[in-house]
C-alpha cells in the first residue's frame, strides 16, 4: 500500500490486515511500563493507530475516540503509537483520556509488525483505524493514505454500532 507524508510516498513494512482477517494478538507497553497483551474478549474493538500523540491530528483523533466511548457500551478503544509511555501517560493527564487503553509499540514494535503499519523510513506508526468484533475477525480497516489526514471516525463507528 502506498501512504505519504505531506505529499512524500513512504514504505509501510509488513503485510497489513485485511477485513475478514483474524485480528492479530501482539505485545506492548502500557502507561507504566508493565506489558500491554492484546488477546481475544468479548468486547468490540478500536485500534486507534497514530503516529506520535504531540501531534495535532492525532491527539485530535484519540480524543474524539475517547469521547465517543461514552456514548458505546460493551466497546474497547485500544490507542496505539511508538510514543514513550512517559509521554503517552503526559497527554492523558493533559488531555483527561480516560475511556480508552494507550499503548506503546516502541519496546516490542509486535504490534507494527503484525499489522503492518510501521513506516520504514520514519520508524513510526502510520494512521490507522481497526475495528474488531467479539469473535476477534476484523470488520473494518482504513489505513490513510496521506498520514496527515484524519479517519473516517463516522464510517468506523457506524462500522461498531452495527456490531
């Protein structure tokens, strides 16, 4: 798949994931450094992709997932980024997430990996969007084409509510 920045193609490593795909389990890191490991539940879920938290599209995008979790029940919102988890705990303090899981695929990069989604001349995650039902099959994928652009947040969650 091809992405870019700005404008500029990237690489994105890795096979990514397809709908009617089973989603990947991986390992990451969570906010206090103890290991994230994403398993099968009888939750739905979002795996909400960005690239770096301190950038203005991405904390907009966990922030709107973050708010539009109040309104779901029965629903997970994953964030996932390379961020540092002393950085990724700073912006849900600064920016009150509370609703949703933050992880980081910096130590592991298992996450990355298995979904395809690390930019190889960055090193950093692409934007992306994943939802997962409760049999763990994925439903919906959008891997933007442009990282710089925000997703479809009403297509995904139509995406969830029809779950």
């Amino acid at each position: 798949m091809k992405i870019t920045f700005q404008g500029n193609p990237l690489t994105l490593l890795d096979k990514q994931v397809a709908v009617g795909e089973k989603a990947p389990y991986f390992t990451a890191v969570n906010l206090d450094l103890s290991d994230y490991k994403y398993e099968s539940s009888d939750k739905i879920k979002v795996i909400s992709v960005v690239p770096s938290l301190d950038t203005p599209v991405c904390s907009l995008q966990t922030t709107k997932f973050n708010m539009s979790l109040e309104e779901l029940e029965g629903v997970e919102i994953i964030t996932v980024s390379t961020d540092l988890p002393f950085a990724q705990a700073r912006f849900c303090q600064e920016e009150d997430v509370k609703n949703l899981t933050v992880v980081s695929d910096y130590k592991y990069k298992d996450f990355s990996k298995k979904y395809g989604c690390l930019i190889e001349e960055l090193q950093i995650l692409t934007r992306a969007v994943f939802v997962v039902d409760k049999d763990n099959t994925v439903k919906y994928v959008d891997y933007l084409e442009e990282i710089t652009n925000e997703p479809n947040y009403e297509k995904a969650l139509e995406v969830v509510k029809s779950l």
